[in-house]
C-alpha cells in the first residue's frame, strides 16, 4: 500500500512540474555557438626551428589569403606554443626546414572546439 502512495505522490509531484519544450528550435541561441579551439604545437625533434599559424575558416590551407594575419615564430627544443582559434576557424601551420624553404601547409581541425596536440 505505501509503494502505491508513494507513486500515487510523485506522479501528482511530477504533473505540477512545469514542462519544458524539447524543440531545438525552443532552446536558447547560445547553446548553439561552438566554443574556439585551439591547438598546441611541440618541438621534441630540432635544436630550433621556425614556424608560421594562421587561423582560418577557408577549406583550403594553400587557398588562404597571403595578405592574412599569421603568426611566425621560433620554437626552440623541447618548447610548445599553444594556438587558439575563434570558432567554426581551423588552424594552418607550417615550418621552416633549416635555413631553407618553408613545408606544405597542415592543417589542424579545430573548427568544432576541439583541442589537439601536435608535434613537429
């Protein structure tokens, strides 16, 4: 009899509880914004070397325009540097072979909020 009570309780308890909508189109505009992202370059492999980032929303890391803001700088041994990222941009980086010219572009996938790690 007290189990019956009890259920009979917490579904009155239940029924007085305001409802709230389940439509994704109901929920407030700020769950919908994706947090930045960022990545975090490490060095464990040369005495020093250079690098440049640029963070963009563009497909494509060769396509990026070469009057972009991007960020060089050197990275000595055993150094990391982190990148962030605003949201819905991934990040492309490069490095400078020793003294010589610079790699092809690598991209980082940090466009949803993800945060990667990344050696050179």
């Amino acid at each position: 009899m007290r189990i019956l009570l009890s259920a009979v309780l917490l579904l009155t308890a239940a029924g007085c509880a305001e409802v709230q909508p389940w439509a994704p189109w109901a929920w407030p505009q700020a769950s919908w914004a994706l947090p930045p992202g960022q990545l975090t370059l490490s060095n464990n492999r040369f005495d020093r070397v250079s690098v440049e980032a640029i963070v963009t929303p563009a497909a494509d890391c060769a396509a990026v325009d070469p009057a972009a803001a991007a960020t060089a700088f050197d990275l000595p041994f055993k150094g990391s540097r982190v990148i962030v990222a605003v949201p819905n941009a991934d990040i492309c980086w490069r490095r400078q072979v020793a003294g010589g010219p610079w790699t092809e572009w690598n991209r980082a996938f940090t466009g949803s909020g993800k945060f990667i790690d990344s050696q050179l």
